[in-house]
C-alpha cells in the first residue's frame, strides 16, 4: 500500500506543482480580500472563490500582501462573477488563467439579445434587424421578426424589382356610404372594398365591365382613380375621379374610405355592380 505523505515531506519541485485553493474572498466594492493560511509567492497560480461579480477594475489582497490588479491575458481588468476562478501572481498583477472568449466583436455587430465575449468582457448584442424585416416586408416578401440574418438576406432576394401589378373583380355595396368629400361635407355613393394585397398601391382603377350598361363603350367603363398624389386625371372628363385632392372627389379618412398595404375601400356610384379593378404599386 502505497504510503501518504505530508506536505513537509515533498520536495520542493513536487510542492511548486500543486494549485492551492485559497478559499472565499470578501469585498468592498471591487477591493477583495482572502486570509489564507497559504501564503502565495510571485510565479504561482492559486484557485480563489469570488463572493459576488466585479463592475469596473478588480484588486485582490491576500493577508496582509499589497493589493495587486486582477488582469485578463491581454493585460485589460478582468471582469468577475460570483464564481470559482484560477490566478497567476506574476509580480505586479494578479493573471486570470483560461478564461475563455475574446476578440474586437462589438454590441452593434451582434444581433440584439444575444450574448458573445470580447476583449471587454460578457456584452449583449444591441443590433437590431427590424429596419430589415420592415423594408423586407413592405416589398411584398413575407418575412418574420424571428428570421435569422441568413434568411433575411435569402429573402431580400425574393424582392420583385419593379412595380408591382394586381386586379381582381368585387362587387360594390348594396346600400349607400356617407363618404367624406374633399370638401368636408358628406358624399353619398356605393363602396369598392378589397383585402388582400401585399404592396402599397399608388394607382387604383376600378372600372365597370361592358354589359352592365346599355349603349357603353368601350369595353370597360372607368368609375373610379385613386391616386396617391393629387394630380389632375386627363383624358377622363367624365370620371368621378377620387383622390386626396382635387375637385368632386371624395377624402381618405382611414376608416369610410382607405387605402393601406393590404387593400382599398373606395367609392363608386353603382351600387350592387360587378366591378373591376387594377392596382399599381
């Protein structure tokens, strides 16, 4: 059996190998301090439990030894957890030994809530992707606040360049709408609605098909133009034509009569009349 021996009894090359453990610290802010019954000379690595995390530049005193900065290995102040960790006393400082990450990454290169280790230090990512999403999204692309970078730029590529084109057929209301004029009076007429388009529309015509009327041509008859500048509509004298300006029009209000992303509500003078209309981005 092989037989123990004391601490007295290795030689000193055996003893220099061992990693004392000096136990607990206290702190006054980030001054800590150990009484421990082994001393540590320059040139020795230790194990030390730290009582709670440091906030700026960390010292440790050890007994009654002078208080040394605890350094990370590229020389910046460590930054301390509540937590076990190893030293090196190398003369003038106290060295953390493998403490893991480091680097020159900065917050605003880091995806929001997400943590790294740079030469600082634990961070928190601060760069956010919703400028992404929301341009992604308003381009027609479905797209989701919880979609990685690397999805987000797939989808960039989805993009249609160009203006995008939509039509499809409604049938107007059966019982009259008191719209908003330009003129802030009330304006009585039928209402065109549509829901479902993935693209601010800049141009809505919605026009009657031929057949619905007696004696019309050409094919279609337009009733309605939403524009979202005002300007002048030529060429369609008779037209009710309806924009946020100009006269005999009736006004956006966001709720008789609207026009978002995702569909219109306007008017038209048939009631109960299949419609069609056109809606250019």
């Amino acid at each position: 059996m092989a037989k123990a021996i004391t601490a007295q009894e290795m030689d000193s090359a055996t003893a220099s190998g061992l990693v004392p453990h000096l136990g607990t610290t206290t702190n006054s802010g980030n001054s800590y301090s150990v009484t421990s019954n082994m001393p540590i000379s320059t040139n020795q690595k230790f194990t030390i439990k730290f009582n709670v995390a440091s906030s700026t530049a960390p010292t440790l005193k050890i007994n009654n030894d002078t208080a040394l900065p605890i350094k990370k290995a590229n020389g910046n102040n460590a930054k301390l957890y509540a937590s076990v960790y190893t030293l090196f006393r190398d003369g003038s400082a106290f060295i953390l030994q493998g403490e893991g990450g480091g680097g020159n990454v900065q917050t605003n290169q880091v995806e929001a809530g997400f943590t790294f280790t740079n030469d600082s230090g634990e961070q928190t990512g601060t760069l956010s992707k919703q400028a992404f999403i929301d341009q992604i999204r308003a381009k027609g692309v479905t797209v989701s606040n919880s979609d990685p970078f690397n999805i987000l730029a797939a989808k960039i590529g989805q993009i249609v360049l160009g203006r995008k084109y939509a039509t499809g057929y409604i049938t107007s209301s059966s019982e009259w709408v008191d719209f908003l004029s330009e003129l802030g009076d009330t304006g009585y007429a039928s209402s065109a609605q549509f829901d479902g388009l993935n693209f601010w529309p800049s141009i809505i015509v919605i026009t009657l098909p031929i057949g619905t009327q007696v004696n019309v041509r050409p094919s279609h008859i337009v009733k309605t133009v939403y524009t979202s500048q005002p300007r002048n509509v030529t060429g369609l004298a008779s037209v009710q034509a309806f924009r946020i300006s100009g006269s005999d029009g009736f006004s956006i209000d966001g709720t008789k009569a609207y026009v978002t992303e995702r569909g219109f509500r306007l008017p038209v003078l048939e009631r109960s009349a299949n419609l069609t209309w056109h809606a250019i981005e």
